[in-house]
C-alpha cells in the first residue's frame, strides 16, 4: 500500500472513532436531559 493509501485509511479509523464518540456523548446528555425532566 502506498504511504497516501495508508493516511486514507488511518484517517478514515480517526473519522470513524470520533462518530462513535460523538454519537455515545449525544446518548449520554440526552439519557441526562431524559432523567433530569422525571425530577
């Protein structure tokens, strides 16, 4: 593979991780917002 094909890919895993990240941060303000309008 070619050092540009390499830097595609790792760039492509850093994209992915920060989704996941993102999308499991969303999940905890709004599990957060859920418990906090019960009170």
């Amino acid at each position: 593979m070619s050092a540009t094909g390499q830097s595609y890919v790792t760039i492509f895993y850093y994209a992915q991780n920060v989704k996941i990240k993102v999308s499991n941060a969303t999940m905890k303000v709004a599990n957060a917002n859920a418990s906090m309008s019960v009170w």
